[in-house]
C-alpha cells in the first residue's frame, strides 16, 4: 500500500506536469505524444509493483479494471456531453468557429486526450481508494468534487466564461466523479494491494 501511495504520488505529480505543459503550449506534438505515452506506461509500472496480495479474493488487477474502464467509460461520456447533449451550446459559448472545431477534434488529439483521460482516471482511481481506507468513499467523492469543480469554476470565472459554460464543464466533471465512485462502490472490494 505504502509503494502504491508513492507511485501514485509520482504519477500525480508527472501528470500535472504534463498538464502544465498543454497549458503553456511549449511541447510539440510528438514530444506531448511520446510524453503521455511514457506517463501511462509510468503509471501502469508504479501502480504494477505494488503487491498483488489476494487473500479477500482481490488483487491488484482489479484497480487497472476500474481505473481504466472507469477512464473509458468517461471518455464515451464526454465525447456524447461535448456533442450531441451541448455541443452547439457549448461551441456557440466558446465563439467557436465549426474549422476551429474541426481543427481541434483531429485523431492524434483525440489519442492524446484518451491518454490523458486514463492516466487522470488511474490517479483519480487511487486517491478514492486510498483516501476511502480512512474516510467513508461518499466524503472523498464529496471532497474531490469541491476541489475539482471549485477549482474549475474559479479559472472559468477569471478567464472570463459565461454561467452556463461553466455549468456544462462542471457538470460533466461531476457526473464523471460520480462515476467513479458508483465503480469504486460496486467493484473496489476487490482491489487489494
């Protein structure tokens, strides 16, 4: 558990790396590619040394089902609330052009932010799990919404974003840490590290 909490520190840390990197735009596509490519794999490897304890009928294993089914299922989901539920709305919000739409939505974009969207899901995944071993899983999930949605809503505010903009990124970040915790609820009995 110890060596898993490291690793998921590590991998914490060079996720918000990678982040800050997509913020300020200084890294090439091959070079971001080839970066996410390397954090997944990071995580998979940290989070794989832990021990593979199996004594409750659980393993290790279980935490990569639900991390990275969780990271897809959350994938879908945006993919359906960034489109066909508000995707006018929201393009319309942003002074979106449809070529600046076109030019974002390109397929190594869309393989990067799977990437990403699976790394942050593993992450999100352990801190759930860990932070549920002293504090009941709803207060975590509780918890971890204020501080992304808070988060969010105070760099909308400053970047000057309307109400209902807000209301759509937020909403989605909630339904998708909702979703984790729905997964945690019914599967995290069978990770054991």
């Amino acid at each position: 558990m110890v060596l898993y909490m490291k690793s998921n520190s590590i991998t914490f840390v060079l996720g918000n790396y990678i982040i800050h990197i997509i913020k300020v735009r200084k890294m090439k596509r091959a070079n971001f590619l080839n970066s996410s490519l390397l954090l997944l794999i990071a995580t998979i490897v940290f989070v794989g040394c832990s021990s593979d304890n199996s004594t409750n009928g659980g393993s290790a294993s279980a935490f990569y089902l639900i991390g990275l089914g969780t990271g897809f299922i959350s994938f879908i989901i945006g993919c359906v609330w960034y489109s066909v539920l508000f995707g006018k709305t929201w393009q319309r919000l942003m002074e979106y052009s449809d070529e600046k739409v076109k030019s974002i939505f390109k397929p190594q974009r869309i393989i990067v932010a799977l990437i990403a969207e699976l790394v942050a899901a593993l992450c999100t995944t352990g801190i759930l799990y860990n932070l549920s071993v002293h504090i009941p899983l709803a207060v975590c999930t509780v918890m971890l919404i204020v501080v992304i949605v808070g988060h969010g809503v105070k760099l909308a505010i400053f970047d000057g974003k309307p109400a209902k903009i807000i209301w759509i990124n937020e909403g989605y970040k909630i339904i998708t840490i909702l979703l984790f915790f729905g997964a945690l609820t019914l599967f995290g009995k069978h990770i054991v590290f």
